[in-house]
C-alpha cells in the first residue's frame, strides 16, 4: 500500500554520504591515475641500464627505445623508494580530500543545526514580552469585569496581541530558514505599533513612553519586514522599561543619521549600564542589576541580529547615571 509520504525524497544524512562518497571517488580516481603515471615515469627516469653485454652504447637510445627493446634493469631500491613515496602520497590525498570534501558537504548541516538552535533561543524570548502583555490584559479583563466596566476595547487590544504574536511567529520561522523578507516599510507606524505593544507593560511599571518624529514621517522608509523591525524596537523598549524608574519617560525619537541612513533613538533615565555595554549584545549575557527584570539575555542580542539582517546596526550611544540611550540605525530606502 502506498502512503503519502512514498516517492517522497527526504533529504538527509543518506544523501550527503552520497555525495561525499561520489566526489571522492572521482577525485581518489585522478590522483590515483595522475601519481601512477608519475611512478612509473620516476621508476623508469631512476632505472639503471645495462647495455654493456649486448654491445649497445646506452647513450645511444633513449630511455623510450630500452624499455621497449626490453633491456631495462630495474634499480629495485629506488622502485622501493618510489613505491613508499607513492603509497604516502595516496594516504595524504585521501585524508585531505576526505577532510576538505566532508566539511563543505556537513557545512550546510551545521548551519541548519545553529539556526535551529537559534530558533528555540529566539522563540522562548520573543514570546516572552506579547504573553506578559496578554497576562496583564486578562488581569485588566478580570478587574473591570469584577467592578462591572466594560470590557470590549480590552478585547480588542487582547485580539491584537495575539494576532501580533502569531505575526512573531511567522517572522521567526523564516529567519529560521535564513531567509529575508524585504519590502518598503514607514518607520513611524512601526514605532506606533512597537510602543503600543509595550504599552501595558509600561503601565505596569509606571513608565510613560513618548514619541519623537524629527521630520517628515512618509520620508523615514526603510527596506525590511514590519514585523522583524517592531520586533527589534519591542525588544530596545523592554529593556528600557524595565530599568527606568518608577514615574520617568523613555522617549523614542525618529531622525536622519548621517543624511543616508534613519535613526531610532530609545532613551530612558535609569542608573546606565556601566563600562562594558558591549556585554548586553552577547546571547545569555544578563545584566544583574538589582531590578526585577532578568530575563534570559536574548533580547538585545536578538534586536542587534534583527537589525543586522536588514543592514543596520544596533549600538549604546551613551550611557551615564542619568540614563542610556540605545540607537537603531538603519538604511534609507
């Protein structure tokens, strides 16, 4: 009986062993061909002729004409010397092209294996900050259904989480793939989008967010995906958030950097991140700074890898006691 999945070719560890095993083959067949025919031509160059008991002069015939008239000694210390050498350069051979043609076929495998990996990692952060936004939501559900206030527009924002989170999802699989998805994209609407994602929580800690537009906003257009640059700036404003305190601003600012690129700006008034801001970018690193926020040290890491993709960067453009500001510059369409 055939099922679905028959005539199916899956790919997998069969057929890089396939392809290795091919590619050797006919690289071990020209080096083996090639070295015996530079064994031969060295036993026969290195040989020793005896013509003196037929009366012939050696210099008088070419080393062509011996071996085919059948007078041609064989020195059997250099065929021996020849043989090892022979024998030493076959077991080089394969090692190398073994070597060389094993890495470039398991290459890709590698390379799948990090950006699944990736994926896990990214996914249980990413999914972090829209399920606390959804919890505080159903907390607000809760209170103003107990209090008999409606509860409609609270819905409606819940259902934009989730729509948003699935969106997340989305983007996440194909930066799993290492594919890009680059189209147009307005940055001002992903800034609105990205500060009312993170509404709820700044609420939640008291923090006010205030948005800047230095400019025309049909003017700040950028190549990338809405969803993946909301995700980076989601991820900047978390993090600032978190580490401003109770009753303060953090501000988003929309600017030219440099005339050729845009510049989101993220500026919060914490206690700053110390002398080593660079340590925030690496996965896992986590900043144990007294707050309540320790997360799992993705977030950063993960906004700087988002904006790289669309050929931007990510970087502190300065921090102090008084506050940080994070930068997010990205290339003007």
């Amino acid at each position: 009986m055939k099922t679905k999945n028959d005539g199916v070719r899956k790919p997998g560890s069969g057929n890089v062993a396939g392809l290795i095993s091919l590619r050797m083959t006919v690289a071990m067949t020209a080096i083996t061909v090639l070295g015996g025919i530079l064994f031969v031509l060295g036993v026969l160059l290195g040989s020793r002729h005896e013509f003196a008991e037929r009366g012939l002069d050696p210099n008088a015939m070419s080393v062509t004409a011996q071996y085919g008239s059948g007078m041609m000694v064989i020195d059997t210390r250099k065929a021996v010397a020849f043989t090892l050498l022979f024998v030493l350069g076959v077991i080089a051979a394969v090692a190398l092209i073994g070597r060389y043609y094993s890495h470039k076929e398991v290459a890709p495998l590698e390379h799948a294996f990090e950006l699944q990996k990736d994926f896990v990692a990214d996914a249980s952060h990413e999914l972090k900050t829209p399920l606390a936004v959804i919890a505080t939501r159903i907390d607000l559900i809760d209170f103003r259904r107990a209090h008999g206030q409606p509860i409609d527009g609270v819905l409606d924002d819940l259902r934009g989480d989730v729509d948003r989170m699935n969106a997340i999802i989305t983007d996440l699989l194909v930066a799993a793939r290492g594919a890009v998805n680059a189209e147009p994209v307005t940055l001002a609407g992903v800034i609105d989008q990205s500060v009312e994602a993170v509404r709820p929580l700044a609420d939640k800690q008291q923090v006010r967010v205030a948005t800047r537009i230095d400019g025309n906003p049909s003017r700040f257009v950028v190549r990338g995906n809405a969803v993946g640059l909301s995700r980076c700036l989601v991820a900047v404003l978390d993090n600032a958030i978190a580490h401003a305190p109770e009753g303060s601003d953090v501000t988003v600012s929309l600017g030219y950097h440099h005339h050729s690129d845009v510049a989101i700006r993220v500026t919060d008034h914490g206690t700053g991140i110390g002398a080593d801001p660079e340590r925030l970018f690496r996965r896992f690193a986590r900043d144990d700074d007294g707050t309540a926020h320790q997360g799992y040290g993705l977030g950063l890491a993960l906004a700087r890898d988002v904006a790289n993709r669309y050929d931007g960067t990510l970087d502190v453009e300065s921090t102090s006691a008084e506050g940080t500001t994070m930068l997010i510059t990205l290339p003007l369409a």
